[in-house]
DNA sequence: AAATATTGCGCAATCG
DNA sequence: GCGATTGCGCAATATT
C-alpha cells in the first residue's frame, strides 16, 4: 500500500523473473546448463522480507555497520525500527557498539534471577512501547496477558513453532538453491567465454582471409588465385 | 571421530576455490564486473559445516526427517525435484511433508508446566541420549551440573551468545554475498551471450562475403571486380 | 481480526 | 577448554 517514509517498508527482490530467464536462453541455445535457477527462483519469497540487516538493536554501530554500508543492493534492510527490543538490551545497543552487544551487565541482573523471567521480560517492555512509541507510562497494562501455561498459549507457541520450521527450513533450500544457482552460473560462464574465445579466433581467421584476398586483388589487379 | 551411520555428519560445500575465479577472469578480460564476487569466497568458512541439517536431538522422528532425505544434496542433482510453477507451497509438497514435525505430544507434556522448564528440558532428555543412544535409564544425571545461575554459567552463556551473534552475522554477509554474486553472475552471463551474438552475426557476415567471392571466383573465372 | 511467515535472540549440543 | 555453528523455542513483527 503507503510504502514512503514511514517506518516499514518492503523491497521487493529483483529475482529475475522468468521472463528474464527466458530471454537469456533464448538468445543462444547453445551452453544452458541453467536448471537449478528455475528452481531457486521459485523458491524465493516473492515479498521478500529477507535478511533484515539491520538488527538495531544487537550489532549495529560497531563491526556490524558493514551490513548497512553494502547490504542496500538486494533487499534493503529497512524495518530495523524497533524490533525485538524486548529486554532492556535494546537501549544499550542503539547507542552503538561493537560485537559484545549485549553489555553483560543488563543480562546479569534480570538472567541471574533464573530462566522464568526471559518471558516475562519480554511481554512486558513491549507492551508499552506497541502502542505508538508515546512514553506512556502504563507498564504492567496486562493488556490481554495471554496467560502462559493456558491451552490457548501453548496452542499458538506449538504452531507458531512448526511454522518456524518450516519458514527456516525454507530459508534453508533458499540458501542452497542460491549457492547452486551461483555455481551454475559461474560454469555457464566460464562456457560462455570460452565460445567467445573460438568466435573471436574464428573470426580474425576470417577476417585475415579476407585482407589478403583484399590485397591480392588490389596488387595483382584481378586474378582470384587464392580464391579456388 | 566416529561418522559414520550414526547420527551427526557433516558435509563440505564445495565453493569454487579462487582459482576457479582467476582462470574464468583470466580468459578474457572483456566483460569483467566481478566484484562482490571476490568477497564472496573469502567470507565463506572455509571449513564449512554447513546447514548440520540432523537435528538428532531434538526433531528427529517426525517430519523433520524430510531434512535428511534431500538437503543432503549440497550441489550435484536435486535439480528436478520441486519446480513450483507458482508459490512454495508447491515444493513443500513435492517435498512430501507435513510439517508437525514435533509430536506435539512431546512438547505438550513437558512444556505446559511453565517457562523454566525449558533448560531443564533440553538438558535432562540429552543428557540420557548423548552417551550412545542406549536407552540407559539414567534420568537427572546431574553429572556436572553447571549450577545454573553460578557467575561462571553467566560468563559461559554470555561469551557464547556473543559468539553466536557474531556467526550469524557472517551468516547473513555470506548469503548476501552469495546473492549478489549470483546476481553478477547473472548479468555478466547476459553480455557474455549478447557478445556472442555480435560475434556470430559478424562471423556470419564474413562467411557470406567469403562465399560470395568463392562463387564469383569461380563463375567469373579470374575477374574479381568485388575486391576494389 | 486471525493465522501464518519471518526474524533476532538466547540456550544447549556439537564441532574443530 | 574455547570459540564457531546449528537447531530449537520464544516473542515481536510482518504479511496474508
């Protein structure tokens, strides 16, 4: 819909649409090896969130700034916002740092307790801020509290977990399909060259031929000798 | 050490070495936009594990299996296998799954309990499997109970959460890297065919003048009036 | 509005 | 023992 300036925003990726693929194809018959990139291009999230680089909240200042620098090709980042700032680590990280992103004392106190508050700690920052990033201080709204532990939660978690498999299991022939398509690409290219190398030489052959025919007929007037 | 029907083994991408690369470069130096390609091979772990796609231990029985029966196919085949013509759905399919993969029986039981559970989950049922899948009855082991919450735990987790951050982050430069190279790839393929095409014609071209003379020399006798 | 898909994160098991 | 990887589940978002 709006896609402007507002916080997301969505790119989709130039996977070459068959129609491209085709057209490679057609222009030579000769040397298509291409198989795996039908595939791989049919595999691809045609929305294409796709690698959110930008993470905002782990590493993003630091090392990690590689990413925004040349990561805007393929998908653009964009929806780096404020995502999972569910713990307190968020603010820390957005003020910039290198890898150890997650300054040890944050996690320190709220971990220490035990491994229960993990989930609480999300809820319940993200609460507040949902709404529109107002400061409004309404913190333990409880809003819907899901109530862990109910049937209905763990309902959602459970198929939320499968669809997470399936979306990272997708991710993964993605990946691989890419890798293939690459290695493919990379053999029809060498092919490629090596066809530009015979048509070159094929043709300085040719166009030798025709010099000298050139010449012969300019020096010895018009006696097609060489030409039988 | 021992991979052999067990249950972990790995296997190694087979990434284009850069000799690879510098021989295709080196055929002719038309037509070179390579670039990302370069960093391309030196992101890549050289040691390569590379999508570990056996769970084992957690998602082993159910459907999770499908991993194990086509991704094990680094590169060579697996072309023909999916295809989609439109969505993923498709090939999820053509996959033959079902994605439940987790007997929710098995998370049901356990996981309704709670939140902190969770470590003691993972922890209790590898601990039994790890030694050599015996069904040795040894439940709440303890063996060295790291004493969760010990400054030392914290320290451990700590450093390993930062270390899998950092990975990951290589992760997602890799596979970026992989797409822009494919992309590259892609668009150096086009010109390479585009060339061949001009080189064909040309050839062509050349061909036809050296027929035509050839029949000239030989109707006309010795009178090459083509060649001023 | 609800369901599903993606994604970053931390945990734990391994690998090297 | 230690860092690097990887699968998993959780929670926040994004998309459908």
């Amino acid at each position: 819909m709006k896609a402007h300036p507002p916080i997301l925003l969505y790119e989709l990726i130039n996977l070459p649409s068959s129609e491209n693929r085709n057209v490679l194809w057609a222009t030579t018959p000769i040397l298509c090896v291409s198989s795996v990139i039908q595939e791989w291009a049919s595999s691809y999230p045609s929305q294409a969130h796709t690698l959110n680089l930008n993470p905002v909240i782990s590493t993003q200042a630091g090392s990690t700034s590689q990413h925004s620098q040349m990561d805007m090709i393929p998908y653009s980042q964009s929806q780096g916002i404020m995502r999972g700032p569910s713990e307190d680590r968020v603010a820390e990280q957005m003020m910039g740092l290198s890898y150890p992103p997650y300054s040890p004392s944050c996690l320190g106190n709220t971990s220490t307790a035990g491994s229960t508050n993990h989930h609480q700690n999300h809820a319940d920052s993200q609460q507040d801020f949902s709404p529109f990033l107002l400061p409004s201080l309404r913190a333990p709204v409880t809003k819907r509290s899901i109530s862990k532990d109910s049937a209905e939660y763990r309902l959602r978690r459970e198929r939320n977990n499968i669809a997470v498999r399936k979306s990272r299991d997708k991710a993964r022939r993605r990946i691989l399909l890419t890798q293939q398509r690459a290695v493919q690409l990379q053999e029809e290219n060498q092919k490629l060259q090596m066809r530009i190398g015979q048509l070159t030489q094929e043709l300085d052959t040719l166009k030798h031929i025709l010099s000298q025919q050139h010449l012969q007929g300019v020096e010895e007037g018009a006696t097609g000798e060489l030409s039988i």
